[in-house]
C-alpha cells in the first residue's frame, strides 16, 4: 500500500513545460537553503551514476563523515532516493518538509523530491552530501549544490530533444554543473578542455568504471587517498542482478545503448527471451540491436512511465531484429509470457528501464536480489 507522502510523489506531474531553476531556487529559499548547510559531490553522466553516488557515499562515511545519497529513478520504492548513512530516510517525513511551499509553487515531482533530500540532508546535519543529477545538468533541479567535487561518469545520446543532437552538446549541458575552482572527474578524456572552459581548477581523467570515479572523486572532496574496498561491496538493485538459477533470470535497467554495451557482453553465454520496455527518446534502434546479441526471442511491453514507447510499437520495430517477437502490456503479463517461452532450462532478461524493473518490483513479484556482477 501506497503511503501519503507517495501518493503525493506520484500525483505530481513528471516532466515540466519547461526546464528551468527559477522555481527550484525559490522552493529551496523558503526552505532556508539546505543545500548551503553542506558541501556535495555532483554527479552527472548517461551511465553508472547511481552506483557512482552510492561507493562515493560509502567511501566517505568509511572516512566518518556523515553522508547523504539522492539517487534517481528507483526500482524498490521512492523512499531507496534518499539515503543519509547508508539508511533510507523517512520519506514521509522528508516530502511533508516541503510539500507546503511545494504546492505553492507548482513544483514538479523531481523538484520535489530534490528538494525534500536536500532539506532532509540538512535536518540531519550530513557533512556532505552526494547528489547524481536527473537529466542533463545546467537546468537540472539538482544545479543548486555547492559543490568543490563535480563527476561526468560518460556521454551517450540520449534526451536528444532536450539536450542537443550531439554527445557534445549533451556534455556541455552535464558539465554545466561545473563551479569555479572545482575539481572535475571524468570517465572519458575528451571533455578535459570543456571541463576546464568551465571554470575547473582540476580535472582527473581515470578509467570508466564506477569504482575508479567514486575512488577518485571522494580522494578529491577529501584531499588524501581512500581505500576503494568499502566501495566494492555496494551494490544496487537493477544493475546486473540474477534471480534463480533455473531458470536463469537476470535484470538490468540498462537505458540506452552505451549501458547495453556494458552489460550484454557480461551476461551468461545463453540464448536469453528479452522482456524489454525503453522510453520513447532513446536510440530505440540501436538498443534493440544490442539486445538481439543476448536472444533470439523478444517480448515487448511498457512501463508505467509517461515516456514508454507502447509495447506494440516496441514490438513492431524489434520484429527486424529477432526470430520471435511478442507483445504484452502488462509488464507482469510480459514477464510470465517470456518464463513460458524460456521454460524451465532458459534464461530470461529483463531490461530496457528501471522503470520497467520498478513495476515488475513494487507490484508484487517476489524477487530474491543476488548479486551477479560488481560496477
């Protein structure tokens, strides 16, 4: 059962008529400017930045600080968003902080949610707080932050009609974020110039994994060398996860075709039936032939999210790219249909969205997490 506070999140309208910080910083100054009361790590990027967020947090709360971590989207439920110490927060007390002057202003659901983290960061007097944008940078609700730490974990296209046509112009809106005399970290070396154009003092290039950037940008926030085990052993729901062994079932909320690249090559060496839902402003193309290296069967459906392409147009521009192709609508129905055509000796993977994998979570399926492969 929904609680208030996530009735609330989810009657709030997602996307707004137009990107802008206006209201953001208006709802955070009647807040009293929580997100003054620390310094933050921001991290930006198409790729990893959730896991990114959480070894950064668990690096530091290794070294004693107190830290919070506001990631986006979730699959286990809106409270997993915002963590202080490794703990998820009482969500419904962090939405009720804001929600008056929320609704006063018309602020959209991640506007909110930004802001009830933010503030619920400072009621607990986080020494830092470690914040992964939601789309882009410059215009992000996240772009508030006193940051000495910025993170670009990589560049795909992707939100092209909000971001730009190129990976980079879609840099250039991420690494926006970018604050004088900060320290960026990067996971492609290609965006040095732009990163220092924006006013860093130091830019890291280091190897693109999630590990090394989180290492990296917490010895920065920090100024000393940290040890990289405590970030080893987190792990998030919906990345490279294994249900059951027989049948095999992995999911993965793999986005666009650069978290694909990543992943596909990293799963068992099977003939997997794709369960797959992918929002509407991806390189739909380019991510379902990705997915026809993984099966040769497919099964289309949507998630809840305003975005997702209709599981019947899904459908019909995968049947050039797989033997089988099926459509469901329901993801519960999708996911049983693809078990009946894997059969007890197959394999079945889930993937195209967190969003997708949120659905199949929070209504009902019994999922057991276990872990298949570390960032």
């Amino acid at each position: 059962m929904r609680s208030a506070a996530e009735s609330y999140v989810e009657s709030l309208t997602p996307w707004p008529e137009e990107f802008g910080l206006g209201r953001m910083h208006e709802l955070l100054r009647r807040l009293g400017d929580p997100q003054l009361d620390y310094p933050s790590i921001h991290v930006v990027g198409s790729n990893g930045k959730s896991t990114t967020v959480r070894m950064a947090a668990a690096l530091l709360r290794a070294e004693g600080l107190s830290v919070g971590a506001y990631t986006s989207p979730h699959v286990t439920g809106w409270p997993e968003r915002i963590q202080v110490d490794g703990e998820v927060s009482d969500f419904g007390v962090a939405i009720e902080r804001v929600r008056a002057p929320a609704e006063a202003l018309g602020a959209t659901q991640f506007e909110v949610l930004t802001a009830a983290a933010l503030a619920e960061f400072a009621a607990r007097a986080a020494d830092v707080a470690v914040v992964e944008a939601g789309l882009g940078g410059r215009l992000d609700a996240t772009n508030v932050l006193r940051s000495p730490v910025q993170v670009l974990t990589n560049v795909s296209l992707e939100h092209t009609g909000v971001l730009g046509s190129t990976r980079q112009a879609i840099a250039a809106e991420k690494l926006a974020v970018a604050q004088p005399h900060s320290t960026v970290v990067l996971g492609e070396p290609e965006w040095e110039g732009l990163a220092r154009a924006n006013g860093a003092r130091a830019v890291v290039v280091v190897e693109q994994r999630n590990v090394a950037l989180a290492t990296t940008a917490a010895e920065a926030f920090l100024g000393r060398h940290v040890d990289s085990a405590f970030a080893e052993e987190v792990h998030l729901p919906g990345r490279l996860e294994r249900r059951g062994e027989e049948p095999l079932e992995v999911w993965d909320g793999a986005h666009n075709p650069g978290a694909l690249a990543y992943v596909v090559p990293r799963l068992p060496s099977r003939d997997f039936v794709v369960v797959c839902s992918v929002l509407s402003d991806k390189d739909v193309e380019a991510m379902l032939a990705a997915l026809a290296t993984a099966g040769s069967s497919f099964v289309a459906t949507s998630s809840a999210n305003p975005r997702a392409l209709p599981a019947g147009d899904l459908a019909a521009r995968a049947a050039r790219f797989f033997e089988s192709v099926e459509a469901a609508d329901d993801p519960l129905e999708a996911l049983d249909r693809a078990r009946q055509l894997a059969g007890p000796a197959g394999a079945v993977f889930v993937t195209g969205s967190l969003y997708l994998l949120s659905d199949l979570t929070q209504r009902g399926k019994d999922v057991r997490w276990a872990r298949l492969a570390s960032g």
